[in-house]
C-alpha cells in the first residue's frame, strides 16, 4: 500500500491536522494483509513538521513496525523532522529516499 502525503495537503504542520489525517486514513488501513508492506510518499510535500509527523507516523509505526518504508525523503523539512522523530520516539525509520 502506498500513502501519498499530499492528498492530505503540501504543508503538513500542525498536530490537530495531523491527527486528522491519520483518523481519515485509518479506515484504509483496514483492508491491509498481514503481509502486505506501506510505502509513505512525501513527493510533493514542501513542509513537514514534527507535530504533524508525530500524529500520523508514530500511530502507524506502532502497529505496523518494520512493513513501512519512506520515499521520496529528500526534502530538507522532511529530512530533518524524520530524523528528529526517531530521535524523539527512539525509533530508525525504513528511509529509501
């Protein structure tokens, strides 16, 4: 399954709106085998923020750990909050770049 980020927006900042997300997304997730991996897309994502970043990714690293993987991870704001919510929730995310 593939999560492109920028349906729910290009300036990913805010914790409620992230939360949000993640509530909206949820129901998708439903559908998902227990072999099947995630892929998070962040193409086309200009801002990420930790707040926004905590509210939707730690919920779907918490359930499922080590089937996701993040794409497209070059942006320097996407950069840079992945690597402080690992930091922060002492987690190594799967980045592919």
């Amino acid at each position: 399954m593939k999560i492109e980020l920028k349906k729910f927006g290009t300036t990913l900042i805010s914790r409620q709106s992230g939360r949000e997300a993640f509530s909206a997304f949820r129901p998708s997730l439903e559908n998902l085998n227990k072999e099947e991996n995630i892929e998070v897309d962040f193409s086309d994502v200009i801002t990420f923020s930790p707040s926004w970043g905590d509210e939707f990714l730690r919920p779907l690293h918490e359930k499922y750990n080590g089937r996701i993987s993040f794409l497209n991870t070059t942006n320097p704001s996407v950069k840079v909050t992945l690597e402080l919510l690992e930091e922060i929730n002492k987690v190594k995310f799967d980045i592919k770049s």
